[in-house]
C-alpha cells in the first residue's frame, strides 16, 4: 500500500489518503505517486499532497521498489487552505513538471526538477499540452428566481480542454462540450494510419458517465458517444482512463477504462479494454 490508510471511528489520529495520481518516467524508470493527506475521510478534512517515489526493478514482473515514507509538498499550498486533486503533468520540451491541484483561490504551480529533487528526462511525447477542466454553466429558465440557483440547480456543468501548443507559454480554451459533463479524464488514441484522436470521459449527475471524441487535439468534442454504457456510482467521482500503445507493427493504442462498476456504492471494479 503506496499510502497507509490509518482511521477508524474511535482514533483520536486519523490519517487518510484520496484521490491519487501516478505519474511513470518511463526513460527514467521511475514513478511519481501524488495524493491528498486528510485527517478523515471526508472531502472537508483534506490537508495537503504527499508524494512517494518508486523505481522499476524488474521489467519483466513489473516489480517496482517505493521509498520509504512520503515526502510533503509543503510548497504546493496556502495558509489555511487545503490543497486537493493533484494532477502531474510533464513537458518534455523545457523539462517543467506541472502540478495542477484545487485551492482556495485555486492556484497552479510549476514543479521543476528542483523541486522534486532529480533532473527529469523525457518521458511524454506529445506536440501539444492538454489539461482537462470542466465549468458550471446556467442552464436555468429566465425567470428562476435567485434564491433557486443558490442550490445550483439551474446550473450544468460542461467538460473541455485547455490547450498549449508553445510549452505553456500561451494557452487555448476549447469548446465546451455538448452534453452535462463533470470531472472528467483524457486520453489520445492513435490508430493504425498515425491519426491522433482525443477521448474524453466525465462524471455526470445522470446515472452514466459521458464520453466524447476529439479530432482537433481537444479544441472541441463534436463526437458524443452513445450514452449508458459506463454506470456513474452515486455522488462520485470516479473512474480512471489510460491509453498505452501496443508493441506491433504498424503500431496501434489500447484504452484502459476502470471504475466501481456497482450504481450506488465505491464497490466491484469494473475494467474496459479496447
């Protein structure tokens, strides 16, 4: 266990790790895993982001060696504030690490290999940078009254792509996406032929997860899959997609879908594979 869950209802000490991230420098053999330290369970105990470092030891088995302990990222936060959803990114072509994390006011910091301790090498190939984000729109009728939308019932919130195509130093807001989506994850498939195309996939307050492709490298999402086919647990954020590329000949991407596959519960992980 990267992170050592220690609470229960009768500890005074309540230690507890959410909404983890892992990030693998695959010419470095090495792996970052990020997450938010709570003193309990609950979303309004977070703290702050730790991070523990592993390196790949057999390549074979897959065997990875995790340090000892976790390290605090005491600069990755705010007096009385809490530091949630870290999300690493890596630009290869200035060798910047980005951590993207939720504070109050949100804030975006750049992790540099100074920070973290040894020089990165390059690890992602990519020709643009993409961050996912989401934001609440009114959807309401024109008469709904103030008191109404203090509950955001009239609101909706929509899923899209910040986008930089010049290591960060400018940046792009794509379209919002057509259908109710939330929190939401990002992967590129590459087919056959080399073409690159995007796949989004959200939470949502219908029972189902929404799923969308890109063909503009996430300037918007004109492709709307076909909806209830990934369950959406009951007031929950999860689900997690990777793309891997397959070691053949032409060379061709495989996508990795996981998720709690039970309707109300975090319970029965589910796997998709295509």
């Amino acid at each position: 266990c990267l992170f050592p869950q220690t609470w229960c209802c009768c500890c005074k000490n309540q230690v507890s790790y959410r909404i983890p991230a892992l990030v693998n420098l695959n010419d470095d053999q090495t792996f970052l895993a990020l997450a938010e330290k709570r003193k309990t369970l609950s979303d309004t105990n977070a703290e702050v982001l730790v991070m523990r470092r592993g390196t790949l030891k057999d390549a074979k088995t897959q065997d990875v060696e995790w340090v000892s302990g976790h390290q605090l990222l005491s600069s990755a936060c705010l007096p009385n504030h809490c530091s949630m959803n870290p999300c690493p990114v890596y630009e290869r072509e200035s060798k910047t690490l980005f951590l993207f994390f939720v504070c109050v006011p949100t804030r975006v910091l750049d992790l540099t290999a100074d920070v973290i301790g040894e020089q990165m090498k390059e690890w992602a190939h990519f020709r643009r940078l993409i961050i996912p984000a989401y934001v609440y729109r009114y959807t309401g009728k024109p008469d709904c009254t103030s008191r109404c939308c203090l509950s955001f019932c009239c609101f909706t919130s929509f899923a899209l792509a910040f986008c930089s195509d010049d290591q960060r130093i400018t940046w792009k807001v794509g379209n919002q996406m057509d259908v109710e989506s939330c929190e939401c994850q990002m992967a590129e498939i590459i087919d056959e032929e080399g073409k690159s195309t995007l796949y989004c996939n959200a939470r949502t307050r219908l029972g189902y997860r929404s799923e969308a492709l890109s063909y503009n490298s996430g300037e918007d999402f004109g492709t709307v899959l076909s909806p209830n086919k990934l369950i959406e647990t009951g007031n929950g954020c999860l689900g997690s997609v990777l793309s891997f590329l397959e070691q053949s000949n032409p060379t061709k991407t495989w996508l990795l879908y996981s998720y709690p596959s039970n309707p109300k519960n975090r319970v029965d992980l589910g796997l998709y594979l295509n």
